[in-house]
C-alpha cells in the first residue's frame, strides 16, 4: 500500500535514516564504541528529518510530579510515563498497555537513588524515541537513558551513578515482569506488562537493539516531511508522528486507532484502518439509536461514527488500496445504508425525511443534518464503491434512489445549512455535528465556485459563536477554516489550542496530550496536527491543491511525500511568499487525469518525469491562473517549476525559522 511511498522517500532521505548515535549512555556497552553524539567522526551528515526532529526535542527542566504532564515512551504495544513518584523519593515509570487507559495504568518501575532527590531534568528525543534524564541527589547524580525497544514492549532503562552516588535501585509495583544487570556503577533494568521477553532484552546486545530501534523510528518518519516558519506549529506536528508510533493500539476499534494525519503522512499501516483487513465488518448487535427514538434511548452514536466508516474512507482516498475498499468500506456503507432505508419517511414533497434523532450536543430533531449528511455520504459512496468494484448489488436501484430523493438540509441565507428542519443553530455550539458535509465529508469542495457561499456562510455563523467551544472545536475548525480558505482564522484557532489556553475545562498540556477533567483524549491533539497538514495540501479524488490556505506569514514552507485524495503524493516547495515548485506522482490507478493548483502565477515550466528521472515537456491546459489539468500515467510525475525559482529539490529541507516558538515540554 505504502510502497511506492517509502521506496521515494528512503531514497531522497538515506542520510536521515541512518543509526546516527545519540550521546547517550547505551553505546557503553557495546563492544565497539560508537561516536559521541551527531558531531562524532563517523557520524552521517544530519537531514532534514533528523535536524527538525532534534528541534523538536522536548526538555522538562524538572521532573513533572503529575502523570498525565509526563513525557512518554512507547511501541504501540507498551506505553511508558516518566514522572516524579508522589513522595519525591524516586522517579517512576508506569507501564500500561497502549490505546485506551495507557495513561493510567497502576504497574511502574521506580528508579531509587542513594542520596534524597534534589531535581531532576528530562528530555524526551524524539528522532531516536529515546529518554534521558539527569539526576542530582544530595549524595552526586544519575545519568539515566531510557527508551521502550522498538518491537518488544520492553522497556529498556540504565542508569549510571556518579559522584557520590554509589548504586541505584529499581523498584518494581502491579504485574511487571523484571530484570536486572549491575555493571560497576550502572545499573541496567527492562521490564515488561505483557508477553515481552524482559531477560531476553537485557541479554541481547545493546548496540544491535539500539540501531534497530533507532533505524524503525528514521525510517518512520522519512516517509514524510514538513517545515514551516512557526516552530511551534512544526514541532507539534512531529510531536503527533512519536505520539501515534508510541502510544495508539492498532488493535483497538478504528475510531480510537485511526486518526486520518496518518493517511496524510503516508503512515496508514500504523493505523487500525489495516489492523482491521480480514476482521467482522462492525459490531454484531447494535449499538446505536434507532431513528424516531432521538435522545428519550439515552447516550448515542451514528452507526457510522460507531464504525469509524469515514476514517476508513479517509484511508481509502489517501491509499488507493482496493483491499480496504472491498474488505471494509464497502460491506460497512451496505450495513448501514440498508439498515437507515428501513426509516425514511417519504413526505408530500416526494423526498425521503428522517424521523426524530439527537443532534449532538444540541436536541433533538427531525431531518437532522448530522445523520442526513452522514446517510448521503455513505449512499453516494456506497453507489461509487459498487461501480468501482465491479459489484452485483441487489439494493443497488434502492440506494440511487436514497441519493436522488434524500431531502437537501434545511438552511437560510444568513446563518447557512440548520441543524435540523426548522431548527437553525442559534448558539454556541461545540460539536458542529450540522457541518459534518463540510468537514470531514466534503460533500461541498472549493474546487466547485458554487458551493462556496454556502460553505462560507455555515462555518462563518457557528465560528462567530465560540462561547462553549472546547479543544475539539478549535481543532476541528481550523481545518475548516482552511476548507473555506480563511487561512488567518484558521491560524487563530489552531494557535488558541496550541498555546495551552482552557476551553470548556479543557487544555492542551505541554506533552502535547489533551486534558478534559481527568481524562485525556488523544483524538483531540491528532485533530490540531490534521488542521497543520489541511494548510498545506488539499484536494478531491482528481484535484489537488498545494499550500490551498498557507498563512501569508508563512513566507517559507516545504513539505514533501504529503498524500492527497486519489492517492497522490505531494512535494512542493516555497519562498519569499511564492510557491517556487511542486511535484505530484502517483495516484490509484494509470492513466488518472489531475488538475493540480499548483498556485503558480507566474512564467512556469511543467514537465512529466517518469520512474527512471526522464522528462518531458507536459500536454497541459490551463483553466485558471495556476492552474493546469494534465494526464498522468503510470509511474508518472508532474513538475511544475517558476521560471527564475530554485530548480526542484530530490530531499527535503528545512526552512527557516522566525518568530517565538514554544518547546513542548516542561520548558517555556
């Protein structure tokens, strides 16, 4: 699915997916020394995936004393935290499976040193997923590295005592599986929750494990790059990759595994949209609320939302793998519209209505927008999968009939499409449940001119009400924003999170994680990173649109191996407030026909490149200024460059800085 992908991207990066030793203390036992750090004499030049994830490093000048403040580590199978224990005695490691409930999980390893703890300093790596800490006691101080073994759930720590510290202990608490080496002054442990082998970690050769761990995390990220001027926004992005490779379970239901800035950064096998492939399609009995019941069945879901159908969608568009089309979209979209059609009311009008269902975090309503747009999404896309399959469906002449005769959403001039029949939002909202066919659905697209006073108008009057907005609500209308293109707005918003302010109880906290009362919620930060990537790439099935709503501060940007709908892959560089070129290759079948915004107005080169870096002047059309619409097969990319602009580039690299970034972490 992804190979074409990583085949480009681990050839233009092979620098940057190097095992580039880290300056910590695992290459002491090695029988061979390694360099120092980065800087060493065999060391490989640093790219631009390693220099920008080194930047994004994440430093805690003291050990955060709450858990869910904390640093993490993990392999998606074990998920570490890193934190002061509750008596300021020693620091803790608590180990929990990964997905839900990783976070607080009651087994944990703590780290006791001789000497009563004065402080201690933590910085999480990001490019190696490797944790170091330093720290002081009253007797000397403990170098500790620590890093959670890439494919074992184990976690792997040493601690070296220094000074007048003489030996360190490693306390273990719940069901924890542990093993432990001494070797002069340094103390070595690993310890496993599950069926990790914790004595065959520690006896495998330190430098051999390392390397691999390290060469999995390079390679993950090199499938995929961006850089933009606002740091804070960049390191948060590669915050969000080391967040999903540590702490998601692919075994988990789609909604709880799959954020779609997955599909977006070419990593959808680490999602459970793949976990899935050969799995029942949906729960076997019902977990949703049958239409006309509304609010009065209690607590509920759309069925699709329940199945995660439009993350899987989402996958599909960005992929073009034909297995998760006819393993999982297909069979769910049949369940549900099937079961829907049972429900439609056919009025005077001659349209198909819903009953009464509950709006989320509004009321109820009869034709409510959540579940219309949601039931015309699934029977359109339901009628595109069974021509694209080639599939014999009976229900088939049912379900055209759905699409032609479902009722269109009830709206007025000023406030855009309602939340229901007769019942317009007149409040701060949160949810935006009404808006689901503007985002994520995109039933309405910009690339269409006729849809944008609707699209404008409906986001416009629920943005204008922000009163009971939580951090969900800023995420999700940053990317809308940028769907309607108001780039500054979306700024305002994706900032009003990142910069940790409280929404509603809710905040994001300086690890990145998102906090609502005592719980965390994941999907909220994966959310934000998804707005990052709305900025910078957007499109339909066969138009893709390059740096669609880049914030004009954003003078510089590059983004590289970036997926588009139709499985596109996207590299596009600007500077100086101008798009300098783009390269487009790809796409789910031969012969695909692209219209491709490159936003190049100026004097342009377009050329076709084949596999083997032959060219070709391109057969193109313009149909509006920069843009072109050309034919793309097999194997094939379109370069578009501006004439008097730096020749396109075959890696990545990383632009330049300006204004006051935030370091994640505990460091301001």
């Amino acid at each position: 699915m992804d190979a074409e992908l990583g085949r480009r991207t681990f050839i233009r990066s092979a620098a940057a997916t190097g095992v580039a030793a880290a300056g910590t203390t695992w290459a002491a036992e090695s029988a061979v020394a390694e360099p120092a750090g980065p800087a060493g004499p065999s060391a490989a030049p640093a790219g631009a995936h390693e220099s920008s994830l080194r930047d994004a490093r994440m430093v805690w000048p003291r050990a955060p004393r709450e858990r869910y403040e904390a640093p993490f580590l993990g392999d998606n199978s074990l998920a570490v935290q890193v934190f002061s224990r509750p008596d300021g005695k020693a620091l803790r490691f608590s180990l929990g499976a990964a997905g839900a409930g990783w976070d607080s999980a009651p087994a944990f390893v703590d780290l006791v040193p001789d000497g009563t703890l004065t402080g201690v300093r933590l910085e999480l790596d990001l490019w190696n997923a490797e944790l170091t800490a330093t720290v002081s006691t009253t007797a000397g101080t403990v170098a500790v590295s620590a890093l959670v073994a890439r494919g074992h759930g184990v976690l792997l720590v040493s601690a070296t005592a220094e000074g007048g510290e003489r030996t360190v202990t490693f306390q273990h608490g719940g069901e924890v599986t542990q093993a432990v080496r001494r070797t002069g002054t340094r103390t070595t442990t690993a310890a496993t929750i599950g069926q990790g082998d914790a004595q065959g970690v520690l006896s495998a050769g330190q430098e051999a494990l390392t390397g691999r761990h390290r060469s999995w995390w390079h390679e993950f990220y090199s499938r995929s790059y961006l850089s933009v001027p606002d740091r804070t926004v960049q390191r948060f992005h590669w915050a969000q990759l080391y967040t999903a490779a540590s702490v998601l379970s692919p075994r988990a239901a789609v909604p709880q595994s799959a954020p779609t800035l997955l599909n977006r950064t070419g990593h959808t096998d680490l999602g459970g949209v793949v976990a899935a492939l050969g799995r029942s399609a949906g729960p076997d009995r019902p977990t949703w609320t049958f239409p006309g019941a509304g609010s009065k069945a209690g607590p509920s879901e759309n069925l699709l939302l329940v199945w995660g159908a439009p993350q899987i969608w989402d996958a599909y568009r960005h992929t073009g793998d034909e297995r998760v089309l006819r393993e999982l979209l297909h069979p769910l979209l049949r369940r549900a519209v099937d079961f829907y059609s049972g429900f439609l009311v056919s009025g005077a009008d001659g349209r198909f209505h819903l009953p009464m269902t509950n709006s989320p975090g509004y009321g109820d309503v009869v034709d409510s927008t959540h579940d219309l747009s949601l039931l015309r999404w699934a029977t359109t896309t339901l009628i595109d999968s069974t021509r694209r399959l080639g599939a014999e469906e009976p229900h088939l002449g049912r379900w055209q009939e759905i699409a032609a005769r479902l009722t269109p959403y009830g709206q007025d001039a000023a406030g855009g499409v309602s939340v229901g029949a007769g019942v317009r939002l007149a409040r701060s909202h949160a949810r935006a449940g009404h808006l689901l066919w503007l985002f994520p659905l995109f039933e309405k697209r910009w690339s269409r001119p006729a849809d944008h006073g609707v699209m404008t108008r409906s986001f416009d009057h629920w943005a204008s009400m922000r009163q009971d907005w939580d951090g969900r609500s800023y995420a999700v209308g940053a990317s809308m924003a940028a769907a309607v293109r108001e780039s500054g707005l979306a700024a305002t918003l994706l900032h009003r999170l990142l910069d940790g302010e409280p929404a509603a109880g809710t905040r994001l906290l300086p690890n990145t994680a998102y906090r609502k009362g005592q719980s965390s919620d994941p999907a909220i930060p994966f959310a934000a990173g998804q707005a990052v990537l709305d900025l910078l790439v957007s499109g339909d099935p066969d138009v893709v649109d390059v740096f669609p709503a880049v914030l004009e501060r954003w003078a510089d940007a590059s983004v590289f191996g970036l997926r588009a709908p139709g499985a596109f892959v996207v590299d596009a560089a600007r500077s100086q407030g101008r798009t300098d070129w783009v390269r487009v290759s790809g796409g789910d079948g031969a012969g695909r026909t692209l219209t491709l915004r490159h936003g190049i107005t100026a004097e342009a080169d377009i050329r076709i490149e084949n596999s083997r870096g032959a060219t070709r002047p391109a057969d193109t059309r313009s149909t509006a200024p920069g843009t072109c619409v050309v034919r793309l097969n097999a194997g094939e990319s379109v370069v578009v460059a501006r004439r008097g602009a730096a020749a396109p580039e075959a890696a990545p690299s990383e632009v330049p800085a300006s204004g006051t970034a935030r370091r994640w972490g505990g460091a301001a």
